[in-house]
C-alpha cells in the first residue's frame, strides 16, 4: 500500500473529522452530567406486590408527574435495564428526597427505591478540574516518553518531534469521540461523566501503544540505514510491515467492544460507544496520520 504517496487523501480526511468535531463542540458543547454540575441521581422500580396496581408507569407518565405534581421541570428519565427508571434531578435535600418517594408511592403504588446518588455543586466541579488534569497529564507524560524513548534516533527526524506527532495523533483520537458525545447530547440528551473521562484516557493508552508500535520499526529501519535513503519509502515499509499486526490487533478490541454495546448494559452503552470510536480513530492515526506526518516534520536540511 502507498500510504505515504496518498498521505494527503488520509491528512486531508483527518483534519475533516477533526475540525468537525470541534466544531460540534464549540456549537453544541459537552453536556456535563451529575459528577460534573452536581445533582440528583435516582433510580427506581414500580415492583407488582400491590394487587390494585395493573399497568406500569411510563418515562413519560413520571415525567410529567415530576413535572406537573411536583413542579420540578428540570428532570430527566429514561428507563434502566432492571425494569426501573433513572431520574436524573437537580440538587434536592434529604427532606425532599422522602417528600417525593412518598408522592411517587401514593400516585404509582408500591415503588423500590434502588440507588440514591446526590452530588453537590461543589464536588461537581472539583471533579471536573481532576479530570482536566489528568488527560493534561497524560498527555504531556507521553510526549516526553516517546520523545525521550526515540533520543537515539535523531537522523532525520528529531526525538521530541516523535513525542510532538504523538501528542497531535492522541489529540485527534479523543477529540473525535468528544465531537461524537456533543452532537449525541444536543439531539438525544446523552450527558458526560466521569466514565467518559475513562474512556478517553483508555482511548489514549490504546493508541500511543499502536503508535509506538509503527514508530518502533520505523526507527529499526532508519538504524539500519547508510549513506543516502528515502525517507519516504523507509516510512512507507515500516507502515505496511506493521499493517497487519495492527488492523488485527483493532479488529479483536472492536469485536468485542461491539458484542458490549449491543448486548451490554445499557448504563455502559455510551462508555462503549465512546471507546469504539476512539479504537477506530486510534488505528486511522496510526497509520494513516501519526507516520505521514513524520514525513511532513522532518528536518529541512534532510528532504
């Protein structure tokens, strides 16, 4: 395959997505769930002991309950894989808390409280500057691995620009996701939290070991070199000496990232999702994007 003839094609496809996706999140924004803006998450169950109790309550039936009784019209439901639903509320005190429980049990019957999470203002966001933290963390740690990993190999290109590519190809592994989450929270009402924080930083771990995998035989390569050489060709062999090893090695995590969405719990479906596409992403840079641009940032003196 003549990856690096075609370099722009893939550049040119990367830079789309990821100008997208910044654009999806400067428009839309990430809509911050309860670890992140503090609130109320509930989730509950109508159970079927009460013999008067026939039908079972719908998210829109609770809905409109929290909203027309109980005069809460910032709310969220949707229904959980148990059977119950997960009411998503803002802040409320212990003494509301029992107010509504018994409000629910005297219009709906016999109702299970199964989890009661409130989360302050406060914690919210503490939690969001820890996150920010640590993906900036993370990403600086790596560059100055590989940066330091690569120090042997600085002919034609330099060590700290091996740790600048990677850095640039993780930046496009997560932001993509991101731009995924902010579109699916404008139209569908999907909210972040700390698992999205997980995801991404799993997103990224997965990635630099694929990238590093490339640049690894793209230095053996280099090192076995004497006089004069093509670059470009040098850069061209390591990909497709790598090409296999690393589609397989996706294709194993993607299968069974996919077996979880569908079939997993419905609390993770996001998480999964977000993961998914950051592996796939993941892979693209590798290949596609994390190489080329060794090419692009080698030293002018060496074209």
């Amino acid at each position: 395959m003549n990856i690096i003839g075609n370099r722009k094609i893939f550049l040119s496809i990367a830079g789309i997505l990821v100008l997208a996706s910044f654009l999806a999140i400067g428009i839309f924004g990430l809509k911050p769930g309860i670890d992140f803006s503090g609130g109320t998450m509930w989730q509950i169950k109508q159970t079927t002991n009460n013999l008067q109790q026939t039908t079972q309550a719908t998210s829109d039936e609770l809905k409109n309950f929290f909203q027309a009784d109980l005069k809460i019209e910032d709310v969220i439901i949707f229904p959980a894989e148990n059977g119950g639903f997960v009411v998503r509320l803002p802040h409320i005190s212990e003494d509301a808390h029992q107010q509504y429980l018994s409000a629910l049990r005297n219009k709906f019957g016999d109702i299970e409280e199964l989890s009661f999470q409130n989360i302050g203002p406060a914690v919210g966001e503490e939690l969001k500057n820890s996150a920010f933290w640590a993906i900036a963390m993370v990403l600086l740690g790596i560059s100055l691995y590989i940066a330091f990993a690569f120090r042997k190999v600085s002919y034609p290109i330099k060590s700290w620009k091996y740790g600048i590519i990677t850095l640039l190809s993780l930046l496009h592994d997560i932001i993509i996701p991101a731009g995924l989450l902010a579109v699916l929270g404008k139209y569908l009402g999907i909210e972040i939290d700390t698992n999205f924080i997980v995801a991404l930083l799993v997103i990224m771990g997965f990635s630099v070991h694929d990238t590093i995998v490339v640049f690894d035989r793209i230095r053996e390569n280099l090192m076995f070199q004497k006089g004069k050489f093509d670059l470009a060709e040098i850069i061209n062999n390591s990909i497709n000496q790598t090409f296999v090893r690393s589609v397989n090695t996706s294709l194993t995590l993607i299968l069974t990232l996919l077996t979880m969405f569908f079939f997993g719990p419905i609390t993770l479906k996001y998480f999964i999702l977000t993961i998914l596409v950051g592996v796939v992403m993941g892979t693209y840079s590798s290949i596609f994007v994390a190489s080329p641009l060794l090419l692009i940032f080698r030293s002018k003196g060496n074209k």
